[in-house]
C-alpha cells in the first residue's frame, strides 16, 4: 500500500458532503475534487459556492497548490469534470446522494454509477471510502461486485474499501464537518486503521474505528431513523392536542422541566436524512423478513404532518368566514430547514400541493431557495420579492429563517387573514395557530 505522504485523495461528488470534506482534505493531500456537473466544477474554480456551506475564504486558499515544506506533498485541490485527472488519486472518497424514489425504495443508481466509474480507474492498492447513507451490507454487496468487475481486480488482495458515514448539517455553522466525531471503517484491519488515519488529520472531535463495515454503514442508518421516530412521536403529540385544544410548545415547555425529557419539536420532516434513512434499514430488514413497525408508523405520522397543516389552515380559514376557493395565500419558506438553501426532498412542496387542491392561490417566497433550482426540481415558482399590494387571506409560516422574524404578521392579521405558524417562530399572539 502507497505511503500516506503519497497519497492523493479524489473525491466523487462536491456537493453539501463533499465540498467540506474536500476543502478539509486539501490542508493536508492533493484533493481532486470531480463533479458531472460542469457548472458546479466551473463555480467553484471561480471561488463561489452556491450551497453556502463552505468558507468561501477557505475555498479559495485550497484551490492553489502548493507544496508542504514538512512532508514535500503537493497539496491544495483542483476541481475537474475529467475523469483522467480523476484517474491519478488512489484513494477515492464517494459521496454521491442516495436518495429513495418514488415508491420510498432506496434508488442506488447514483451510487453504483459512480462505483463503475471509479472502478475503471482503480489500480493496485487503491482505496475507495464511501460516505453516502446505505444500508447494512450495501458497500460490500452491491458496491464492491461493480468495482471488481469494471477494474479487472481482486477485492482485498489489489484494492480495498472503507465506509465513513457524512455527519453533514446543512446550515449549521456550529456542528460543522471538523467539530462532529467520524465514524470509519475498512474492509481490512490495515485499510481500516489507514482510513482512519486520514480522517484523524482533519476531525477535530476525534475519529471512532468501527468493527467493521457493515457497522458503519447501520450506526448511520439508525442515527436518523431514531431523530425520525422521536419527531414523529410529538407530531403525534401536535395532532392529539389540537383536538384537545392545548398549545403544544406550552405541553413541551412543561414536559422538558424533567431531567430526562427529550425536548423535539413538531413539524415537516424533509430533507436528505432524516425523511429518507429510515426507508433503506426498512428495506435492509424487509429483505431479511422481518417488517419494522415502529420506523414505518414513525414514517407514515411525519408524512401525514402537510395534509394536517394545509388541512387546518383551511379550517381557521372557515372559522373566520374567508371563502377558501380562490383565496390567496402566502407560504413564507421552502427549504427543508431554516437558514440554509437546500431544497432537497423539502415537505413544503407537499403543503403547497394540499392547498392548490383545496381551490387556494398560493404564493411562495423563500429569500434562501434558488429559484430555477425549485422550479426545476418541483415545478413550482417562487417570488422573487412579497408585493405589499397584494392582499393575502392566509400566510404560513413552513420554515424558520431568520429572515421572516421581521415579517409583518401584523399588517395581515389586521385585516382578517389567517396566520398559521407551522414552526412556532414568532410571537404567539400573532397566530391564530400553530404547530
């Protein structure tokens, strides 16, 4: 195997995981960073990134290679739609999404094309890292057959793989790629301690060597399938005491006063994580012929939350005598999380989609989203800026950015529209509503 002072890291993917992991990487290795995007790659050498979870200063310091007085290593990265440039790493990390289709199935395709690809351009001794969320067993049964096949090569005698779970949170500036411990994995002892090495130099939190593979690939699955399942049980909570006729914040805020309480809040669940992981341990089990009831039903509360929204802001509509069909509402937000531009399987979609079948007219305003990139994803249009003019019967509220904290809430509940606040963001006596 290649010394470490050798090696040069490729990595499949420059997205909201690889980016980080790449610019991180680049402190320390040559980093070939490889993209099928062209526009993505052509950014990014300019130095921008649209996903804002780079340090824009950072980026651009690691773009100009440089040579390590201590280690004489090239290090720095280069941003490339080639895979001939890609061709000359030997270690390739892959973190290409993993998302599930339309049937909640998991939809492999982006991952094992990216493994034939990479497997055309392995050599001896190589290693290939997967970072994106699979289920048990996923790497090694699905993965590695691909790699063996397209590079001619014996799995474990010629090349080697590791699997070392993304801990990304979009938006979050505090929980950040160093500061959050990484779990790594190899398919030998030797790859596994040589992976875990390369983390360690950038995970400032500390790195933790699972046993094996198929461990790290579960300790991910089941990290947000537990978020999941905890949401779910207090969107359950929301649904109970809305018919009880109770504030839920008001239930919570008491419940948390105990020193064991787990203190979630209600809402959409979107995302790339969180509404998508827990389908592929589903599915894992299911092949193995047991059928999960508790990640399922979890599943099932938390994609039932938009019909409830839409569903009560209809009814607080009535309440105040507005005529539902035809009226005018504004949804303030549609991102999947608050302060971030992913849009990425977003349940605000969902909301939107239950009100147009209500009769509603629905504007949305996000100043985070992309505009082409929503209208391209869901074929929906966002506005561009809010027209004072225009007079709104209903405005929710669907995600928490900090933007919408100076809002005039007042302005359209003195006229008799419905405010419906979905993330219990702003002053409750504003609302007529909440989550």
């Amino acid at each position: 195997m290649l010394d470490v002072k050798e090696d040069i890291i490729g990595i499949i993917g420059l997205g909201y995981v690889g980016l980080p992991l790449a610019i991180e990487l680049a402190s320390h290795y040559k980093v070939i960073g490889f993209d099928i995007n062209k526009d993505r790659v052509d950014e990014l050498n300019e130095g921008n990134d649209r996903t804002k979870e780079a340090n824009i200063e950072q980026l651009r310091t690691s773009l100009n290679l440089q040579i390590d007085t201590a280690s004489r290593q090239e290090k720095g990265m280069i941003c490339t739609t080639s895979t001939d440039v890609l061709g000359s790493a030997n270690v390739f990390i892959i973190t290409v999404p993993t998302p599930i289709d339309r049937y909640n199935s998991p939809d492999l395709q982006p991952l094992l094309k990216a493994s034939e690809m990479v497997g055309r351009l392995l050599k001896k001794n190589d290693i290939v890292i997967y970072e994106s969320t699979v289920y048990p067993g996923c790497t090694e049964e699905e993965c590695v057959p691909i790699l063996e096949d397209a590079c001619k090569l014996k799995f474990n005698v010629d090349f080697f793989v590791g699997y070392s779970p993304e801990r990304i949170n979009p938006g979050d500036k505090i929980h950040t790629l160093t500061s959050v411990v990484k779990v790594t994995s190899g398919s030998t002892s030797d790859v596994a301690e040589k992976i875990d090495g390369i983390y360690r130099k950038i995970i400032k939190a500390g790195t933790h060597l699972a046993s094996s593979i198929k461990v790290a690939e579960a300790s991910k699955a089941i990290e947000n399938a537990q978020r999941d399942v905890n949401i779910s049980f207090v969107n359950e909570l929301a649904l109970i005491f809305d018919r009880v006729g109770i504030d839920t914040s008001d239930v919570l805020e008491a419940a948390g006063t105990k020193y064991n309480f787990l203190k979630y809040k209600p809402g959409l669940v979107g995302g790339h994580c969180i509404s998508v992981d827990p389908y592929y341990l589903a599915h894992k089990a299911t092949q193995l012929g047991y059928h999960p009831q508790v990640i399922l039903s979890g599943r099932r509360v938390n994609d039932m939350m938009s019909q409830f929204i839409a569903g009560k802001v209809v009814k607080l509509m009535i309440h105040k005598g507005i005529m539902v069909k035809g009226a005018k509402v504004l949804v303030l937000g549609i991102t999947f999380k608050e302060n971030c531009p992913d849009v990425r399987n977003t349940k605000v979609v969902d909301v939107v989609h239950e009100l147009i079948q209500f009769g509603l007219d629905v504007d949305i305003y996000d100043p985070w989203a992309n505009c082409a990139e929503v209208y391209k994803e869901y074929g929906v249009e966002l506005k561009s800026t809010i027209n004072d003019a225009t007079e709104y019967d209903a405005v929710i509220i669907t995600v928490a950015h900090n933007e919408f904290k100076e809002f005039n809430f007042e302005k359209y509940k003195s006229k008799g529209a419905v405010i419906y606040d979905a993330k219990s963001f702003v002053d409750r006596t504003l609302v007529d509503g909440r989550l």
